[in-house]
C-alpha cells in the first residue's frame, strides 16, 4: 500500500468513527481491503472473539441503528452479515515460514466526542470528518488500524520468515473488547507482541519504544432499587434508592488506601429518582476502580462491592452490579522494548528515542500482553509520536498523517528483527 | 350551561392536558367559553398574576413548544396572543349589587403521565383521552375548570347579591402558580375564599366541607458545580460535584425532626457527572421540604440549604439552589365550613357529608386562603366526592361526571348561603 | 406517719442518691421503714422483679462497691442480704376487706449528678446533700418515695375497703426497671394504678390529674469490632470501626421520618480507637430511638438495626446491639383522671387542678400503665406540682417539702375515692 | 565509657520511661553522666528548643506529675529546675580543631505501654523494667540515648578534627519534639547529621546505612462544639456535634487520592457526646493525615481542615483544630549513605550491610535532616540491627544489649570518616 493509499484509508475511516461492538463499517472496510491481499488467513468476527468474555456489549436496538448506518455508508452486505449482533473486529493471518510468530495489536474503535467544525481542524477543512454526528475518532484508532494494514502489507513484501497476526480490536475506549480477543485462542502460539499507540504527547519524529504505567481498572455499573412512596403522605413506605446511592458513594471514596501501591476509585455517572415528591425507587452509579497492579485493582473491586451491596441492604434495596469494561496492568518486556528501540535509533525519519515512558492511564491491549506473557511470550507496548493540535479526547485532536508511515516502518523494522534474531 | 354542556367542556379540556405556564390551549377554551356571559370583568394572563411571584416558569423555547401545540388544536389566535411568555390562567368577576364578595378557586393543569388506553378507561373507550402524548389531566383539574365555570352559571342564574370572583389556576400539581394569583391584587377585596378538589379517595354523592392537614411544602432544585479530571491519571485535580451531592443527600435526611410537629425532605430527583472515569463536574439535586406548619417548612428550609451550601464548599463547589414551588399550610375555617356543610346536608343529591377530613398532602390553593385569612376573610377548601377507578395521579384515573353538576350545586349553593346570611 | 416524719425519710433518702439497680440503701431504709407496719405482705428484691426483664444491669464490681458503700452508710446487713447482685425495690401490699386492687408506683433512684453546694441550695444549707459523690436525687425520687409511704400510712389508718399496693421501683432514670416490676406478676390483679411525679414545671399548689404524651423509647448501645492496622504502613489491612461508626451515625439520622406521629433518633454518646495512627479496632455509639407510640419506637428500633447492622458489614466489621433500656408509649385512662381530678378539687390545699398535660419524655411507668390496662384495668399518671429553684436533672433541682403532703393527700383521696365509687 | 557502663545508663533509662516533654529524669541522668566528661558545651532544655514549635506539650498539672516523679526517682534538683515547664532536651558538644561539624541526633522518650511483667521479658527477669507504671521503653529510645552518650565517648578519644554536637532529642513518638530541636539554632552550621534507630526489623550484626521512605505526618485534634438539647423534647434545639463529626470522618475519608504518590488519611480516635437522650454538644477526632512527600501530606492537610471545617457549619457547630505533632519527609543522601556503608563494611562485628531500605512511617528526625540539607549540609538516618523478642510498641519489645557498642563502633566510626575525608 502506498503513503497515498494509507491516508485515503485513514481518512475513510475517519468519516466513520464508531463505538465499541457497533464498528461494522470500520471492520466491513478493513476485510474489504485485507481480503485484496495474499493472506493466509483472514478471521473476522465471531471468529476472532470469545463470546463470553465481550463487555458492555449495547442492545440490539441499539446494535441495529448502526449496523444500518454502516449499511447506507456503503458497507459491504456480504461482510457486515458475519458481523450480526455486535461481533466485530478482525485478525489478519501472514504465514512466510519457519520463524518466530509475532503480533500487532491495533484498536479501531471511535468515541462519543462531536468532532470540530473550525477551519482550522483539518478533518473537517480538508472533506473527511465524521459523518456519524456526535462520534469521532478523536483518540487516532484511524491511524492504529491504518497501520496494521501498513505493516502487513510492510512485512508481505520482505524477506519475513516466521507468522505475523495482526489483530483489528474492538471496544477498547470502553475496555469492553480486549479481553474477549485476548481469550479467543488466535494468540495462543503468539511468541511476541507489539501493540502501538499514537500520539500521547509525543510529537511526529518520536518513539517511545515502551509505555509502562498502565493502571488496572474495572468499570462498574450499580443499580439501586427499592419502593417508591409519596413523599409527604407516606415517607416511610418508601425504600430509599438515592439514600441507598448516597452511602455508597461516600463509602465507595472511603475504600482504605493500600500501602502496595496507587489505588483509584470513581463515581463517574450517578442519577436516580422521578420526581420531587416520590422516593426514589431507582438510583444508579456508573464508576470505576483502578489499581497499579491488578491485584489493587481487585482489592478495590471487591471493597466496592461490599460497599454497594451493603448500602443497598441498609435502605432495604435490590442492587445489581456489572462489569462495564475491565482490564488488567501489565509491563512492556525490556527485551523487547530493546529490539524495538534499536530499530527505532537505526531509522533515519525517527529523530528522538525514549526508552520506557509511563501511560498513567488505562488500556485493554494489557489483556493481550498478559496472554502473550502467561505463556512465556514477550510484549511491548510501543508509542509513535505524531503532532496532534488537540488533546486526545477533545474535539479538535488529529493526527500528522506522516507519523502513519514511519509508525509502519518501525513497527514493520521491528518484526522483522525479531524474526531475523530469533529462531 | 346544561349538564351536558359542562361534560363536553370538561371532555375538550380533557383533551388538552398542559402542564404549569403551558394551559395555552386551557386557557384560550375557558377565556372562549367565559366571554360569551354578561360577566362584569374577564381578566386574562398577565392580568391575574404577580409576574415575580411565578415559579418554575419554563425555558422559552419549552413554551413556544406548546404555544404552537395549542394553536395547532384550534385555540383562539387573539386569546393566545395575551398568554404569550407563559401567562396563563384567568379570573372572571360578576357584579350583583351589594353583597359580600366571594371568591372560587379551581385549578386548570395537568400531569406529565401517559393517559390509559385500555378499553375499560373510559376516556379512551369514548374517545377523549389526551392528545397530548405523555401529559393527561390525572388529578381532576377537567373537572375543577368545568365546575368553575358551572358556578358562574349558576349564581349569574340566580338572585345573588355580592360579588363573585372565579380564580382560574394554573402550575397548581408544580405548586408553582398558587402565589402569582394569590398575590395579583385580585383577592384584596375578597371576604370568603371557596376552593374545590375532586375525588380524594372519597365516592360519588360524599362532600367533606372543609379539608385540612395540608403540608407546607417547598420544592428546591441544588445544582453543585466542580471541576472535571482524569479519574485515573489526575484524580487530586477535581473539584468533585457528585461527592458534595452525596454529602447532601445523606445530611438532608438527617435534619433534625422538630418538637412541634411533622416535617419532610426528600430528595426526590439526582444526576450527575458524564462518564465513569471522569470527576463528575456537575451534579444536581431536584427535592422538596414539607412541614407541618409553614414555620416548619421554613425551618427545614433553612436547615437545607445549609447543609447544601456546607456541602459544596467541603468539595470546592460552588452550589446555586432554586425555589421551584411553594405553598404554605392553612385551615379551613370552622365558620365557613358549618356553612358549607349545612348546603351540602339539604342537597337532596348529597349522600355524606364529612364535616373535615386531612389531605395529609400539599397544595398551593392554600396561597390564595392565607392571603383571604390574612385580610380578615374567611377560606374553605371543599372536597367534592367522585368515584375514581384509578388513584389520583395514575393513568387509568378518571371523575364520575356526574359529581361535576353536584360539585356545582353544593358550591353555588354555598356562594348564595353566604350572600345571603352576611351583609 | 406524721409530716415532720414524711421529711425525715426523704431527707436520708436524698442523702443517699442511688442510680439504677444500686438503690441498695433506698430499699433497705425503705423496707426498715415498712417493717413497722401492720402490712399484709412486703415484697423484697428478687420477689418483686422478672429477672429476665431487668435491663442495663450493671458488672459484678460495680454493684459490689454500691452494696458495701450501703452497708458502711448503716443499711441493716439482713435486708440488704435479700437485694444481692442488683435485686432492689420493693412492694407493700395492705389489704382491708372487700374492695378493687389499687396499686400506686413510685420510683427510687438517683442521677448520676454532682449535687450544688451553694448556699442557696437548701439541701446543702439544710445538711443533707448527696453524700454519694457525683450522684444525687435531681429528679424529686426521693420525694416519690416518701409519698409512697406516706399514701401507704394515710389509706391504713382510713376506713379504705379493698387492697393497696405501693410499688417502690428501681432504675426509672436508665428505664431499666419498668418492665421487670411490671412483668413481676404483682400486677395481675391490680384494678387501678397511679403513678406520681412531682415537679414538671408545675408550682407547690398545683395539681395535673392525667400526665400524657409519653414517648415510647429504646436505648441501645451498638459496638462495632473491627481489626486494627497501621494507618501509615498498612492500612489496607484494617477493618475500620470508626468509618462503621460513622456510617451508621449518618444513616440513623436519616431513618425516614413516618406519617403516623412522631419519632426521634439521636446518636447521644460516641467513642471509638485507641490513637491518631492506629486503623480503630472498636467504636460505639449509645443511642435511642422514640415513637409517638409503641408501634413508631419499633419501627424506628426496626430500621436502627439495618443501618447499624449494614454499616458493620460495610467495614467488615462485627456489631453488637444491646437493648439498654426501654419503655412504652401509655395513656391515662379518662375515667381515672376525673376521680383524682375531683378528689384534688377538693382538696382545700390544692391551688389548681389541671386536667391532662403532655410530658413529651419518656419513663417507665409506662410498662406498668400498660400492663394495667391490658388486664382490663385503669391506669393514670398524676402530676403533683411541687416550686423547684433548679430543673429537673440539674444541679440546684430541689422540691418544696411541702407538697410530700399535699401530694400524700390527693394520692390517698383517690385511692379512698376508687374504692368506695367502684365495687 | 565501657561497655558495661553503657548497658548500667541504658537499664537505668529503661526504668524511667517518659513521654513527650515529660523526660525529667532521662534529661537529668543524662545531663548528669554528660558533665563528668570535658565538653566544650552542653546545652539544656530551653537552650536547645524553639519554643514556638514545640508540638503536644500537655497541661500543668500533667507536667508537675510528672516533674515530681522524676524528683522522687532521685533526679538532680538543680537540673530538673533548669527543665521546668516541659524544656526537655540537651544538645552536647566536643570541639576538636579544625575539620567539619558532624551531628549525632537520638531520640529520648517513651511510650503509654504497660510493659510485659513475663519472666522471659529480660528487663522484668533482669529486674530494671519500667518503675513508671504504664509506660515503657518499647521503641529502643533508651538504647537511643546511651548511644548517644558512647559515641561522644568514643569521638572524644579518637583523634577526631571537627565539631560533634550530639542531639538528644525529646517527645518523637508523638512527632512533637523534631520540629523544636530543628528550629533551635545548634544545627545552623552542622555539615553532616546522622540519626540512628536500633531494630526496625534487622537483626543484631545488621547495619541499613540509609533508611528512607519516611511519610511526612500531621496530627490534628478536631473539636466540634455545638449545642445540646434534649433528644426526645427538643431535638431541632440541638446543633449535634456528633453528626457534624461523623459527616467529617466520612468526608475525610473521602479524600481524593493523588496521582504524585501515596497519601493517608485516619480518624483514630472519636469521642463525643455525655448521654443517650442529649443531643451531643461536643465532639471529637484525634486524626492524622501523611504523604508521600511533605506537599502531598500538605495536600491531604489543606483537604483535610476544609472537610473539617464545612462538616461543622452544616450541623452549626464551631469547630476548632490543632495540630499535635508534625514531621515532614526526607530522603538519607546518598553520598552520607556511602560512608556509612563503607565504614560498616569493614567493621569485623558487623555481619550484614543493607544500602537503603524503606521505613513505609514516620519519624520527626526528618525535621533536622532537612534542615541540615536545606543548609546545604548533608544527613542519613542510619538502621542499627537488634534482635527484638517483641515487635515494636510492643509490651515484649527488648533490645539485644550488644548491639548498642555495635552501633556505637559503626556511628563513631562516620563520624571520623567524615572528618578525615572531608575537610
């Protein structure tokens, strides 16, 4: 593919962000494109994803409304079928030999951000921004999806003697579909594992060969219910769900510190009650909890369930509690952060190269590393810079589209490496 | 107007249920209908209301909203005109000589509940449940405007000599519109106070001359604003909105209960924040106090807003709360009760006659008795009994029609009782 | 007994102030006292209490150092032999013929209040203060008691035909003693029963025929147990008793309030940890909860219990909830106010006579009342208005010792009344 | 001094246990040992403090109870005279020529811990355990101090060029005393400061040449003052200091986390209210917050007063904080940590050198360090291993005797290596 083609690419799908289990065109386009390849195996939906492990998946309504959409913007009927039911995302197969199997993990879903109409945020100056109204790929998984085709096609054309897997994920703006890509069995035989991210404050020219500093987090979602009552005439008929949320709240910021490290907790979305004069039969908190390792993660996780279910009980309510997205910490392997960091100081267009930084945040590409590392594979998480005018998350991000093809020729450099290096 | 004429009145308001501000079409139909009596004063709007004293007055665009729904069902255009901006509601004034003047007050409004539409719902099995999809008259202000209108009738009819004044109400269910009309001027002359509610769990042929019990009552709307973060990677940065909300919430139950008599809080409506890894920036509580007394009220009036105030400056929010509704507590006076009940026991129709009973509920009809009280005047809040299938505020309610034309004789008979025995 | 006799007695009495289960000198005096009368029965201790019943009884040590201190105050040894491990109190019982069983209750304990030693304090002027340091009658029982011998006396020496019975009960202060002397049996065939206080905020003349509005009442002590940790090095390890503590504290308050009558909640005494870096292993709360009826105190002793039991589990803490005292709501009997309201009347030392008065506390005597009237008797609580410099539970309370007599007077003209107007 | 006379001081200081401002005897014995050698300055009490920062000193009558126990112990008179008021404290100076000012700081005082009367508790078989019932040596403090005394003695027949001023440092265990002795002068133009602690954990024969991880601590008293009010009677009377308090320790709690590193935060010890039917007038927390760094546990502080302070005006209440000990964090330098490292490394009776190692509490010695660095000096706090039977701040706690000349071979030894190295 060339640049030219990987920026018509990009931009196609950046016309088409779209949110977690509901990227049917981004997945149709993807195969679309792949399928024109001399593949070895091309794994699409249902294929590539352990049903039981899909988070947050939304309803079928819901499902449907932008199945449709993908469907008036042209999708490919053939392809959006296999699809059915939120099974989205894609894994691209390239056998060249004996050698080493390794991985690329991109992500390519788009977020719930109304995208910048000002002349100076190129998207929408130069034709291709969102035509999904208040969606936007405004985090660059255009740019990640973008690359995996790059570095396929990248490896195709060398002298690559091993198996390359590319993976075309799902949800991870929701950590909602990391894990179920991580269980589907396609990274069994992984034996190294790149995944890429662009941008993070990094500008154009500049590879962080390790990001580290990955929080564990689970998002949870609380719903309180108990009995409504009037509120004047009859207050103790009531089962006071927004009493019931309250306690829990206050109890949920209480969850003891930990001496083994960084803890996190948040009551991010919280409503409940109908009306000034009924006690609030129902009342909800959407949060999360976070830890620096997993297991902090899960200490908070289990202390926020006892406080749920014990604030419910106090006001003599129901509550249930789901999982909404989740994902483990994990550490880019030094080993591999080497390879990768020397082909990155050996590229003439990469003028800085930092070692190891850390995220600070969260990411579900954490699943597929842990996966890879359980079984006795390596992982690195690597960081492409590009200049991006907006913050990520914000409506006028972008990314430098020249950052797309040296992310392909190092993430394309580094595979090769390790196949070259390692039997 | 004949008996049938009152029923199909009732059934076009039916027809039109609008909530507080919004009677358009309400209004226009009863100003429509009142113009053609030999009345001495019709005033409409603006006219019947002390502007600073409206609350809960919707946004702009809310209202026009409506304005053009009521156009659309056939509202009088000149009539509409004089509404415009929310002023909704009339009085009509009829002279007969020297007299005492005595006043009704019916309220007009309706509930935001989706009417009933099974076949043993009678509005809809004849044909005029609302048109208005999610709002219907659940709570009998049909029949209050109708038995308004009958009473003008009747006493115009008759040899009474006095005044009579019809207060028609509107933002009685939101108690947002009781103090406008109380404080419009047009009660200042005014020696007794009638006001008339349907139903109340009492049956057809039954009338409680004087309803007491009401609760002071207040709603607040508390809206805490903070400053966002990253849950995650900067949790220190935010000034958390929903934390101050659940700070609140818990302190408000916990107001202490009073020496001389009931009070209540609720807080009845709450949201907050955007998304779960996000420190919620703003988060609002929609709720209500009651006592007892209008003292009461007041005491956990203040008690609230302190403890809202306190809360947001613990969590570095600021906090605007609003009064969305009011209405003090008030008795019926024994005087004007005997009067009432003395009509109601030799109406050959009447079958029961409660002499006082409790609401144990609120109601802003209570504005307009204390402003009679206060001038030295007499007041007296009538219950009309009705067979309802449903209870009141659910979507299967309905009135007997045949309690409006008792309704109208027992209180057109009180309004001659009164005329005649005090000079 | 003659009137300079009658202050003698409450004179020692107030010299030795006991609180609940210690009157260990008080009964002793008492039935010293008693012994010298011709009486049918005289009930000691273990005889006139279900021990099952007893509440807030307090540790071995405790009771022992109030037994020797009565025993070196000159308690005869024999009498306090049968008052062993906290059994005081006492019932007289006189019979003369065919008549009803009128009871009379009085209580005997003390406060846990460090006497005035002013001048004008006319026990201490007067040389008979406390002279158990930190505790002293502030109640006027000392002067219940005096009246319970004297009615004794008065109704002996009167052509009175029935059976008298006094009840001298301990532990009121604490209401830990009610329940015990009502279940005693010595009730079950009492007819009618008067219980008396003095004072109340009523003058020396003054006479209240029917006290009401007693509140019922439950006081509990609610212990949580946790496990301590480090708060610097490990605080993810303890089981915070305090966060538990408050949690319920907060909810207990916020218990919602009931459209039958009124309740209270109040968290009255709070301790808990053991140092400034120490994660608190144990904390407590000393409470109560009241109703305007017996039903109302459950309801809230129902929901007091949730919370408190939630809020442990919360913390992974372990709660135990002790019933420390306890009464119930009561009402005087009409008929029985107006015989003692006539006999007052009468009575040329009584000033006024006031026919019912709410006390808006709680006692004990409750239990008793209660027992009486569901035997199909009558019961009244009677005021007797007594001039005290200082209020009840003060340092400076005292009673005019005139009106012991007035009160002996009244008490025994009813007795005489019931039995010679009711066969 | 030998070592035998080091073990007699040392079992002579175990005997005295004194807490924080209270260390008359230890202040005297040692003032008393330290003016038989040729000192060139030996500074006390008020000489060696800044009054103003002296933290938790304790009443009056607190001081003279404990004055005249040191008295009665056998205390010089004149000494003590010259320590009246809570002055405790010395600094002991040796000037040697030319050559750098090294200081040796060590901490003096005990703990409220009743000390194990076991026979395997050596200082109770061995017959010098604790004659101050209640309080013991449990932290090492005594082996502190005598280490102090042997190696002035042992720089003092060295060869030594320099100044040694050796810092005897009262009240640590509260972190009441480190900020006074920082704050007195006598370290203006010290160039080296080394602090000591036996156990912590290591084994005797183990030295930790710099202990780090210190958390920076505050220690606060929070007390609301409200207004009682009887609970049943008048419960809007009361403005309860209890729900106050438990509002704030929720919201204390509730503290966000910061992403700069770790923070803590604890309610240890609540106390509040007189009686179950008072509605509390008065309340407590005696707390602490930490951080990471001294700006975290600023952060925690300024969080902290703001929670305290809003908690009190929603129940209006005043509430009034004081702070009861304080001590930032520091960091050992590495450069002093290689010395001291070096020193011990080639010291025979030494059997194991840790580098750096984390202490995860805190410690007020942090005070002198980082005023010694602020100067531009350097410090290290350095870990003197001990076999201790019980853990610390416990009643078994013990030190291993031998390890006191150990340590005093180890700190002498930097001391001259210091002075030889650095001119």
């Amino acid at each position: 593919m060339t640049s030219s083609d990987l920026v018509e690419l990009r931009r196609d799908l950046h016309r088409h962000p779209e949110p977690a289990w509901r990227e049917f065109y981004t997945t149709a386009r993807l195969v679309d494109e792949l399928e024109t390849r001399d593949l070895d195996a091309l794994y699409v939906g249902p294929e590539v994803l352990s049903e039981e492990d899909r988070m947050a998946v939304p309803g079928e309504e819901e499902l449907e409304t932008w199945f449709d959409r993908a469907r008036e913007a042209g999708a490919r009927e053939d392809i959006l079928d296999r699809l059915r039911g939120g099974y989205t995302g894609a894994v691209a197969v390239l056998e060249r030999g004996e050698g080493p199997t390794v991985a690329l993990r991109v992500d390519i879903d788009g977020l719930p951000i109304t995208e910048s109409d000002g002349d100076d945020h190129v998207p929408f100056s130069g034709g291709f921004h969102s035509e999904n109204e208040g969606y936007m790929h405004a985090c660059g998984h255009d740019a990640h999806a973008t690359i995996g085709v790059g570095v396929l096609d990248a490896v195709a054309e060398s002298d690559f003697a091993g198996t390359l897997k590319v993976f075309f994920q799902p949800g991870e703006e929701q950590i909602a579909g990391g894990k179920a890509m991580a269980k589907s069995g396609h990274l069994d035989d992984v034996d190294y594992l790149l995944a890429v991210h662009v941008g993070l404050d990094h500008p154009s020219g500049e590879i962080v060969a390790g990001v580290n500093g990955f929080l564990a987090v689970s998002h949870f979602e609380a719903t309180f219910t108990g009995a409504p009552a009037h509120a004047g005439a009859k207050p103790e008929e009531g089962d006071n769900a927004v009493q019931a949320m309250a306690t829990a709240i206050q109890n949920l910021y209480g969850i003891p510190r930990h001496a083994d490290g960084a803890t996190r907790v948040n009551a991010g979305v919280v409503e409940g009650g109908t009306a000034s004069n009924i006690i609030p039969e129902e009342a909800s908190i959407g949060g999360e909890v976070r830890g620096e390792t997993t297991e902090l993660m899960q200490y908070m996780e289990e202390k926020g369930r006892r406080v749920v279910r014990s604030a419910a009980e106090m006001h003599g309510c129901e509550v249930d509690v789901s999982t909404e997205g989740k994902a483990p910490s994990a550490r880019s392997d030094e080993e591999l952060v080497s390879i990768v960091s020397a082909v990155a100081r050996a590229n003439g267009g990469v003028e800085s190269v930092i070692e190891t930084d850390a995220l600070g945040g969260s990411e579900d590409a954490t699943y597929l590393m842990q996966e890879v590392q359980d079984n006795g594979g390596l992982a690195a998480y690597v960081g492409v810079g590009t200049d991006h005018p907006g913050g990520h998350h914000t409506r006028t991000f972008d990314v430098d589209e020249e950052s797309i093809g040296l992310g392909v020729e190092v993430l394309a450099g580094a595979v090769l490496d390790i196949a070259s290096s390692r039997p």
